[in-house]
C-alpha cells in the first residue's frame, strides 16, 4: 500500500520561502512520476509541479520561476521550494504519485499573509 506524507506547510509572510516535504513508501519511488498538487478553498484542485523519474519537470504557469520540485530517490522524498510567496499561493498543497491511478496524501496548509 502507498503511503504519502507530507510535511513543511506553515504560515508565512508574502515574499518568503517554504520547503514542502512528501515521504513515500510502499512504492519503487525511483520509477514513479511524482507531482505536487494544491487547492484553495472553493476552488478545483490544480497541479502545481511535477517530476518524472528521469527528473524532467513541469510547472503550472502561476508558479513559474518560484516554485522548484525536486526529488531525492535515496530518501523515497519529493520537495517542493517556494520563493517569492504570495497570498494567492494559499492552499492546501497535495502530494501525488502518478501510476495507473493518483495516490495522495494527506495534504498540508500553507498560508500566505499579505
């Protein structure tokens, strides 16, 4: 069974940084495509970033420049830096891995004070 936990959500001033955290298990990490997901209240769940196994990555357009996913595969862990936060980034932020289906995680708040 595939288990995703993240971590580093928080509450932060516009203009600073966060580090999100996803450990996984249960799942050859290293072949699997890995993604970050966020949603807003009263809003849809949007993609935010994604990582293949061969580390190529893709980024919604609202996160470009600022956002960063990367992956450790020794550690079974997907990051997600973010710089340059703004209120608009609010949301809780999901972690993904894209197989057959999507497993998630738990999600983690991340507030943006203006």
């Amino acid at each position: 069974q595939v288990q995703l936990v993240e971590s580093g959500g928080g509450l932060v001033q516009a203009g600073g940084s966060l580090r999100l955290s996803c450990a996984a298990s249960g799942t050859i990490f290293s072949l699997n495509t890995m993604g970050w997901y966020r949603q807003a209240p009263g809003k849809q769940r949007e993609l935010v970033a994604t990582i293949t196994s061969r580390n190529y990555t893709n980024y919604a357009d609202s996160v470009k420049g600022r956002f960063t996913i990367s992956r450790d595969n020794a550690k079974n862990t997907v990051y997600l830096q973010m710089n340059s936060l703004k209120s608009e980034d609010t949301a809780v932020y999901y972690c993904a891995r894209f197989s057959n289906s999507v497993d998630w995680g738990q999600g983690t708040q991340v507030t943006v004070s203006s």
